[in-house]
C-alpha cells in the first residue's frame, strides 16, 4: 500500500507542479561572436546593468563602452571579455603605456591572466622568464612577436589590483603589448582580458533559482553566479538559468527532460478528481498500517541514494568503480589496524591492498543526508581534476554503501610521514634533514598551488602528517582532503602547515607539538625540541641556520595563518629559498622538487622572481 501511495502523491505532484526553468531570454550574435549573458545587443534583454550594453557594427563587429571609451570586443569568456586597444585602428606591435587607461571599476577589472610583453625597460627585474615559453601571437596571428621582456599579472610583484598599466613607466618601460593566457594554457590571444561581475547588492535579482554566488578575483566587491550540484546552466535569470539534472532512460539528462510533460488541464482536473479520494484513502490507510507496523531504526535504501546521486557521481567519479565488498575485504573490514587518519570532521583513511597487490588508501565519510553527499561528490569532481605530481591519485570511488561514500587514492607503499617520523623515534633512523626540508617545500608548494592557480581555488581544511603520503624517494603525495563541510570553524591551511614544521623539526606528534615548541622556539631554546635523530649539535652552523629559520617560518604559521595575515605563497617562497641555499650547499637535489617545480606555473614564477631564487 505505502508504494502505490507514493506513486499516487508523486503523480498528483508532477501533474500540477512540474514548471522547467526558461531557456536563455536573448539569442544574439554579431559576426561570428554568440553574445552571452549578462552581455546584450537589445537593451529589452538586459536585466542586471546597461553596463553590459553592447552595440553591433556593420553586422560584424562588436563593441563595449566603458567608462566613456570604446573597446572593441574580440571573445567571451565564462568569466571574461577579450578586448582590443580603445580607437586602434591599426595593429601596433607595441602600445603607449598610457593608451589602455582602464584600471577598474564595480562591473569590470583588468584580469590576472594578461601577460604584457614589455619594451625598452631600463630595469629588467620586472621581466619573468617563465613566460618566455608562452606561444603569443603577432598582429596577424603568427606567432613571431615574442616580447624581450614579458610579465604575467598573476605575479603581482609589480602591479596590484587596481593598478593601469602606466604602473610600468617607473621601469623606464616605453610600450607594451597584452596578451590573454588562459589557466593551464601555453598560448596567448592578443588584446587586454577584462574580468567581468556584477555587484553584490544586484546579486539576488541577477541570479537564478539554485545558484549561488561566489567572489570575483579583480572587481572589488563583484560576484557572478553559479549552479548549484544537481542543475546545470549559466546561473543567471536573465540567461539560462539552472535547469534540473537527472537520469532518464539510463541516460544525463537536463531542463524539461527532468520534468513529467504537462497534460491539458481538463486532464489534469479529471485526474485530481479521480485520484483526490484514493490518495485520502490511501493515505488513511497507509497510516493506520505503519501505527502497527514496528519501527526499523537507520534504515536506509542504497538504490534510492544511488538513484538520486547518479549524475554528480558519475561527474566525480572519473576512473574506476569499486564495490564496497571489494574495499572492505582490502582493508580488512575497516579494522582500526588499517586506519591512518581518524577525523570527527573529515572522516577516516585506511590502508588497504586490492587482490591484485595494489596498494590504496580509502577515505570514509560519514554523510547525513543527500545534501551532504552531493557536496561531497561535488568535491571529488573537483580534485579529481587536478593533475599534479604532489597530489595523491585519485583512482576510484564507491557508493554501495549509501550514504558514505568511499573515495579511493593511490597509497605509496612507503607509508606517510607521520609513520616515518614516530618510526624515527623509536628506531633511531629517520628522515634526514634534507628530506624533511624537501618534504616542506613540496607540502608549501602544493597548497599554494591549489590556493592560487586552481579555479576554483581548493583548500585542504585538514593539513596533517597522516595526510601526507610518500613514495620511494620521499616525495609528497598529499590526500585527506576534507569533503564534507561542517558547523565548525575551518582552521586555515597555513595554520596546519605551520604544525605539520613543527612535527618535522621535533619528530613528535600534532598533540603534543604546538604549544611546548612555540614556547622553547620564543625563548631561544630551539635545541631543547629538536629531534635526537637530527643530531642538531653535531651539524654545521648553516644547517643549525636553516633549522633555526624553518622554525620562524612554523612559528608565523601557527601565530599569525589562522586570521589570514600570512598566506601560502609567501610560505612557499621563502622555503623554496631555504631550500636552495641546501642545494648550493652541497646537498644533493632530489628529482621530486624538480618535478614540483615545473610541473606548475605558481612554483615558476615563485623561483624566477627576482627576489626570490632561481632553479635551473
């Protein structure tokens, strides 16, 4: 009976209720540019600003004014605008300093992913030789306009948000060019990219039912809107909004497809008619028979979970799919023998072998409801899309276990760092101090990637030694990542960085560490903490400085990262510092530092700043 009447309800529902969200208001072009949403043609189309007007010339080209000029526009991004030189009539291969006057405003700011190319600078220290290797096209679209001296603004040691372009003519610079490189990208489109948002205040009438807003990176106090997990669409009112996701017929699905078709409303009457007193009925009924019926405490349907979840999970779970029976018997049963990482708020991680002698780690979270296991999967779609050598490979997931997911990393046979530095103490072998220096560096230089060249940026909110894995030649594979959000405050990641120091000078565990070492290292007493396996007073005095230095780096960490007044890339920077002077020393390089490196544009630019150190 209770099936027939959640069929009845839900027919009545769908048959009455069922409403797809409308497709884009405005489909407008000129030339061979689609134009998108918040950007219009018709000023009958706009519904956020007439900032966003745009006019079509000659049924060919497109341009926006901004602030009293005029911008040719030459591409949309999701986020962005390519636009030419204002009233540039011909192509220059360099341009005054002062003929792009724009600096910002409350709809548009000068995106970070513009590289200059720079002419005639009397101070070179400006000009960064990373970006040497980015593809930037000429006038005509070759690609033989490779500047002399060339600047990404992600580097923001010379120009700050808000900051013209004129900023450079104190480097005696004469001209520049610009050039729009895309995250990941290894070629530039030339033209000046604007980051576009709207205002907070306007966010509640521009966006559209089931999205969310999030910050934009230049325009100050500016937002764009977002789907939420579960709708797919550009998020906004005026344009495609966000339509429901489903699965139908075995198939993804969007927009009215989720929805049951309307009928005519006399059927709609006729069958609210008929089924109105069976529904009641029914109702009276199924009640009366679950009064009688005994209660099965945490029950709980897998296939329903599984049903409702299938899209976001076939999303976030890219490579391989596990059945629970199959991760249960590589991990013993979840014994507490097997547990690396045990989290009221993160959940735990075991170790496990599969049957063909795979070695993983399986990351159990303990979700509530269907909300919390779309913001997890949401999560795992995420990470799954970064690709970097420090980052654990995620190699599978599984949901046979309804409402908490498992989540399957490639697990280094050589154990983590928390393993290693209480095997050290209690074996008297250990990480050198090289190694340890290394493993810093790469942690730092890890966050600090995620943090500032991943978008959406990704935080880790669960920094911990038991997290950091190793492999053969001690390098970093960091995991653990926290995936379900929760009531409490998140502690930063610099925060817990600056413990996961304190752990690899003294050798003791995060219980213990912070407080004892913070004290010893403020009253100059630094040798009273460190670990006996380092032998601190048998090494020379640079490598007592270099200790002394990786424990200021903790301290400011611990003192100052939880309020935000140090972020990671400083961190990164100067352990990379630290970590050169090593090399130089004498020390040999370690091929996993190497690979961190250059595996990321972040880490480059960090080694190539003039300030900073340069690796080869």
């Amino acid at each position: 009976m209770l099936p027939l009447l959640l069929f009845i309800s839900f027919l009545l529902y769908t048959l009455s209720n069922s409403s797809p969200l409308p497709p884009n208001q405005c489909n407008e072009s000129c030339g061979k540019l689609s134009v998108p949403f918040p950007f219009h043609l018709n000023t009958s189309c706009s519904s956020v600003s007439n900032v966003f007007n745009l006019s079509c010339s000659n049924s060919t080209t497109l341009y926006i004014n901004i602030d009293s000029q005029t911008y040719r526009v030459l591409e949309f991004y999701s986020d962005a605008i390519l636009v030419d030189f204002p009233g540039s009539s011909a192509c220059r291969r360099y341009n005054d300093l002062k003929s792009f006057g724009f600096r910002g405003n409350s709809y548009f700011g000068i995106s970070i992913d513009n590289v200059l190319g720079l002419y005639d600078c009397e101070d070179s220290s400006l000009c960064k030789a990373e970006c040497e290797t980015i593809d930037l096209s000429g006038c005509n679209g070759n690609a033989d306009a490779s500047p002399s001296c060339c600047y990404p603004l992600s580097d923001r040691s010379s120009w700050e948000f808000g900051d013209g372009f004129s900023v450079f003519s104190k480097f005696g610079c004469r001209g520049f060019a610009s050039w729009a490189v895309s995250p990941g990208s290894n070629n530039g489109k030339r033209g000046v990219k604007l980051e576009w948002a709207i205002p907070r205040n306007l966010s509640k009438i521009a966006c559209s039912n089931n999205a969310n807003t999030f910050n934009a990176t230049t325009v100050k106090g500016g937002v764009r809107c977002k789907c939420q997990d579960g709708f797919v669409g550009d998020g906004y009112a005026g344009g495609a909004g966000c339509l429901k996701s489903c699965i139908k017929n075995g198939l993804e699905a969007n927009g009215t497809d989720c929805y049951t078709k309307r009928r005519s409303e006399k059927t709609v009457t006729i069958l609210a008619g008929v089924l109105g007193p069976i529904f009641i009925i029914a109702s009276l009924i199924a009640l009366l028979c679950l009064m009688k019926k005994p209660g099965k405490s945490g029950g709980y349907d897998p296939n329903q979970a599984h049903f409702h979840s299938t899209i976001s999970f076939r999303k976030a779970c890219r490579t391989r799919l596990f059945s629970y029976e199959e991760l249960e018997e590589a991990t013993k049963g979840f014994e507490d023998g097997q547990k690396l990482v045990h989290s009221s708020n993160s959940g735990s991680i075991y170790a496990g072998v599969l049957g063909d002698g795979s070695h993983i780690a399986v990351h159990k979270v303990q979700c509530q409801d269907e909300r919390d296991l779309m913001q997890v999967l949401s999560r795992i779609e995420i990470l799954s899309a970064v690709l970097h050598r420090n980052m654990a490979r995620l190699i599978g997931c599984c949901i046979d276990s309804g409402y908490t997911p498992l989540v399957v990393y490639d697990y280094p046979a050589n154990g983590t760092l928390e393993e290693h530095l209480m095997q050290g103490k209690e074996q008297k072998v250990g990480l050198d101090w090289y190694k340890r220096l290394n493993i810093a560096a790469e942690i730092a230089c890890m966050l600090a990637f995620l943090q500032f060249e991943i978008y959406p940026c990704v935080f880790h909110h669960n920094v911990q030694s038991s997290c950091i894995f190793l492999d053969e030649d001690s390098s970093v594979r960091i995991a653990g990542f926290r995936l379900l959000e929760s009531k409490d405050s998140y502690r930063s990641d610099v925060y817990d960085f600056g413990v996961v120091l304190l752990e690899l000078i003294t050798g003791s565990d995060r219980k213990e560490v912070a407080a004892v070492a913070l004290q010893k290292i403020k009253s100059g007493k630094i040798e009273e903490i460190v670990d006996q396996n380092l032998y601190y007073h048998e090494q020379p005095s640079t490598r007592k400085e270099q200790i002394q230095r990786v424990a200021d780096v903790a301290t400011r960490c611990v003192l100052f990262g939880g309020d935000g007044k140090i972020g990671m890339i400083e961190i990164a920077r100067e352990l990379v510092h630290i970590t050169k002077e090593s090399i130089d020393g004498g020390s040999r390089r370690g091929p996993a530092l190497e690979e961190t490196f250059s595996n990321s544009s972040l880490l480059q630019m960090i080694s190539m700043s003039p300030d900073s150190i340069h690796l080869p």
